[in-house]
C-alpha cells in the first residue's frame, strides 16, 4: 500500500475514530484532556537494512558511551561528517536516519515511502556519508535516510543530527541501562562471545530468543494471558499498545487522559494515555508502566510485521537490558527495590 494514498489517510483517520468510540466502552470514568508532558515516538521505519562494523580503538575490545536525555529521548555526542550534536540511540530504525537540515548540500537519490507512529512519513530522500563517529568508534562509508527532525529539536530543545540504532551495533553485543544513561558495547567472536573471554558479571533474571526484523527486536510480552508481539523501540519516549487490541487486553489498562502524540513525521494525533496493570515478560509481573493506545497499523506496514506493541522508555527503565545478535539472544536483569 501507498502511504501517501488518499484512500490511506482516510482510512487511517476511520479507524482512529473508530477506536475512540470502542475504547470508550471498556474505559469509565471522564478523561482528563488538560496539557500535561508530552511525549515523542521519533522512529522512522525505512526500508534500508545496510549493517556497518564499528572500528574500535587500538588495543580495545569494548567502550562505554554516555548517554544524555532529552526529554526521555536517550541522545549520544555524535560527529557526522563537519556536523557535531547529538544522535537519538533509536532502536526501532533500521538504518541511519538523518535530519535534512543539516546535510542540505548532499547529492540524493529517492528512496521508498514510509510511514511512522501518526502515519505517513512520505518519501525518504538517501545520501552517502563519508564518516559518523561517537564514542571512540568510527564508522566510514555509509548510507542514510533523509527526513526533517525539526520538530523533534523544537520540541526537546537540542540539536538531532539524526537517528542511530542496532544497524550499527549487530555484531556487537549491548548493555543498556538507561536509568543510568550509559550503554556499553563489546566486541565478538564468530560464536558470539566476548572476544575479551570475560563473562558478564550480571546475569540476566530472564533471558527470550530474539526475533528480528532486518535491523529490528521483537520481543514477546503477555497482557491478559496473551502472547503479544512488541517492537523493542528506544526512540519511544512511552509504550504505545495497539487500538486494536482485544477487549480482554485493553480492560487491562487504566485510561487517564488524552494526549496529542507527535512522531517523526509533521502529523499529529490525539490517542488515550494511561498505565498498563498487566503486562507480564518471563513470568515478571511488571505494573504501572505508562502506555498510550493508538493505532499502530502504520508501523506493522512499515515494519512488514504485526505490531501488537511498542516497548520505550517507560520499559527500558525497568532494569539493565542486554542483547546479543549473533547468539540470538535478549535478556534483562530487572531492578531491585531498595533493601531487597
């Protein structure tokens, strides 16, 4: 499908209201729609599936990379080339994602439509660059997706060179603890193991099998008994649970508010926010993450995957997250209450 038909949009904007109107069956109560904090889902889908090895310093097997937040945007000190700023670590892209503004004077060729959280996103224009470096680790040669993150600078008050995600962590295995701002990176072996020979000294509470999308994680969650499927995505400043849902799902939630959503794309949408009482991974009960609901039929086109879910901040904040390509494997060591 088209994401810039007008049949799409039309479409979309149905099943929208739609939503509205079954939503308001299962959630009581009158709904706060007051201006309270905002929230971002910046990612953008593309259909570039490129991986790049990272050149790591002499002599050095693994590095630690502070991350800053923008709001709860996870943002690492990047240079592009001539361009200095930030990069928003975003999981749920593909490929690198640049912002427009500030690579004006590259020679571009179209790439494909796609579409983000709000809907279309458009054509992406793609651009060959000559070197990124963040973190001590330096990467030459690529190619870029090209959209105007204007409105993500405006809203959190800093300068977005672009997005970066697991296109160029792959064959590296990753350690983030976002409640602490850092993310740590090591390199591999053929097997997966860390060429250093030293173990974590964490071991993780749970452990799932990762199932990938080129360059993205799904990973599965329960709500109410059922087996969900949910884009792992740190681009997401909240989770977001599908309108579609069945009611036994949505019953779960407890509904407190309207909000306007903004994603990567100049559309905007008002979707439900509240909390999710019954969301389950390995067997841990996690409740009161923050969640909004809307549709999420644009992401599962742009992703070619049924996205039931979307887990962001307010599940990355839930303890130390690791993540192994090679060995296919996922795992977090969940925080521990204090004096447990």
């Amino acid at each position: 499908m088209d994401l810039n038909d007008e049949r799409y949009h039309k479409f979309a904007t149905v099943v929208l209201v739609a939503s509205f109107l079954l939503l308001s069956s299962f959630f009581h109560g009158k709904l706060n729609t007051s201006k309270e904090r905002d929230y971002l889902f910046v990612t953008v889908p593309s259909s570039s599936n490129e991986t790049y090895e990272a050149l790591f310093p002499a002599n050095t097997d693994s590095v630690v990379i502070p991350l800053k937040k923008a709001g709860r945007l996870l943002l690492i000190d990047a240079t592009v080339e001539d361009q200095t700023g930030n990069l928003v670590f975003d999981t749920g892209a593909n490929g690198l994602v640049l912002n427009s503004t500030y690579f004006r004077n590259h020679v571009r060729t179209t790439g494909n439509s796609t579409g983000g959280i709000t809907g279309a996103v458009g054509k992406v224009e793609r651009i060959s660059v000559e070197e990124m470096k963040f973190g001590n680790l330096k990467y030459p040669k690529m190619r870029a997706d090209l959209v105007n993150l204007g409105h993500i600078e405006n809203r959190r008050g800093v300068k977005i060179l672009g997005l970066v995600g697991f296109s160029m962590m792959k064959n590296l295995e990753i350690v983030l603890n976002a409640e602490n701002g850092e993310l740590r990176l090591y390199k591999l072996d053929k097997s997966g193991n860390r060429i250093s020979g030293k173990v974590s000294a964490v071991k993780p509470d749970y452990n799932q099998r990762i199932e990938s999308n080129g360059n993205v994680l799904f990973l599965k969650g329960a709500i109410a008994g059922k087996s969900l499927n949910f884009c792992f995505d740190t681009g997401a400043e909240t989770n977001a649970i599908s309108s579609d849902a069945n009611k036994n799902i949505l019953s779960t939630l407890t509904i407190t508010r309207r909000m306007e959503l903004k994603g990567a794309g100049s559309a905007k949408s008002e979707v439900l926010f509240g909390r999710m009482n019954d969301f389950s991974m390995g067997g841990k009960q996690i409740t009161g993450m923050e969640t909004i609901v809307t549709s999420l039929f644009a992401m599962s086109e742009a992703y070619n995957t049924k996205v039931d879910g979307m887990l962001g901040y307010s599940f990355l904040e839930q303890g130390t997250i690791s993540i192994n390509f090679v060995k296919r494997q996922f795992g977090i060591n969940f925080k521990k209450e204090s004096g447990k």
